[in-house]
C-alpha cells in the first residue's frame, strides 16, 4: 500500500486500475481491494472501478506506535533471529529493524538500542544444508534427499517432505514426512550427513501436514533414527 499511495501521488490525473497494476506487478483485484483499505484509514482518493482513481493532497499514513516493552520484544526476538538462525534472515531482521527506526518518533528511538537483555551466538558447527536453503525448500513444498549419520539409522538415501524446522535449546531439527516408511519423524539436522533439495514438490498441503503431525504427538528422534 506504501507503493501504490506513491503512485497515486506521482500521478497528478486520474490513473486507472489497470496502469495501476501493471506498475506495481500486481493483479486488478488487489489495487481495487488497497484503495478501498487506504480509503477506510481516511485516504482521499476518489474514482471507482472501471472509471480511474485520484488520490487527493495531505493523506500521511498513521506513524507505528509501540510502547518501550513491544520495542524491547522486537530487539530481543532481532537479537535471536540474527544469533541463532542463518544469514539471510539476520540481514532480514536487521533491515526490518531499520525500517521500524527510520518511522519512530525521536524519543523513542532509543529503544531500539536496548541492551538490558543478552542473546549469546549459537556455536556454529558444518551442516550439509544452509538454514536459508532448509527454509525455502519448506516454503515450496520441495522434497529433500538425506542420508542419516546416526549409528543404526539406514545408510541409503531417503527421501523426505519437510513440513516445520524446529530450533530447540539450541539445537536444530526438521519436522517431515518420510517416503521410506511412510511416517513423520523429527531429525536432528546434527544427524544429517548430506542433504539435496529436489526440483520435484511434494503433492500435499504442507499446513494440513503439520496438522496431522502435531496430532500424532511426534517427538524428536532417537538415536536409532525412530520416533519417540
């Protein structure tokens, strides 16, 4: 919504949907659904669907508002994400901890440098997968080819569906559907010799996978490779 009320400020005329959208990269359906948002927080854009749109002069969206605490949950929860995950989410948070600054009010900025609360640096030990690749492969549905280290876990290659990554005390695991034996199991990524994300996606519904995962009560495997 950001995008399109500059847009509609760049434009001095009535603008229709359609060059709206083709501008933004989104669908008709989703400028007409932003307008009538930025409508009922009181922007004064005028024009209707099949006709064009024209947003009046003055309109400035609402400054965020967090009290001291929800700034110090933020800067905690930046501090955790940035200490204990992969890189490409700490660059992540840090640049959405730096848009949050750039629109607080003056007094409140300092805040974000609060340092009343340590989060210590998880030891980094070599994964045979990045945590960046681990989170795309859960974000389209993609099947991952692994082989286990654990002693009496089968040395073959499986093939599983990641469905949730877990990061406990610490410690790393991969919540998935195993094509072997047709179970759900929690791996240690620890336990993981080597990994590949496939090019195939899994058919079913990640989300309704988690569902049925959690109803079993699956925990995280032992050291012979089985569910607890």
């Amino acid at each position: 919504m950001f995008d399109l009320m500059q847009v509609l400020r760049r434009h001095r005329r009535t603008v229709s949907g359609e060059a709206l959208a083709r501008e933004l990269g989104v669908s008709l359906r989703t400028i007409r659904r932003d307008v009538a948002t930025l409508q009922d927080m009181g922007a004064d854009i005028d024009g209707e669907a099949g006709v064009g749109y024209i947003m009046q002069p003055g309109f400035l969206l609402p400054p965020l508002s967090f009290t001291e605490e929800e700034l110090q949950a933020l800067v905690i929860g930046a501090q955790w994400i940035s200490r204990q995950t992969d890189d490409t989410l700490a660059l992540a948070v840090k640049n959405a901890l730096a848009k949050i600054n750039a629109v607080l009010p003056p007094d409140m900025r300092s805040a974000l440098d609060d340092d009343t609360v340590y989060v210590g640096h998880r030891a980094r030990g070599s994964m045979p997968l990045d945590l960046s690749e681990i989170r795309r492969a859960l974000r389209e549905q993609r099947k991952l080819r692994i082989t286990l280290s654990i002693e009496h876990a089968p040395n073959d290659q499986q093939v599983v569906w990641p469905i949730m990554l877990g990061l406990i005390e610490g410690s790393r695991f991969i919540a998935a559907w195993c094509e072997l034996d047709s179970r759900f199991r929690v791996i240690a990524m620890d336990d993981i010799a080597t990994a590949e994300i496939l090019t195939e996606r899994y058919p079913r519904n990640r989300r309704q996978l988690v569902k049925e995962w959690r109803a079993q009560e699956v925990r995280p495997c032992n050291d012979q490779g089985e569910a607890c």
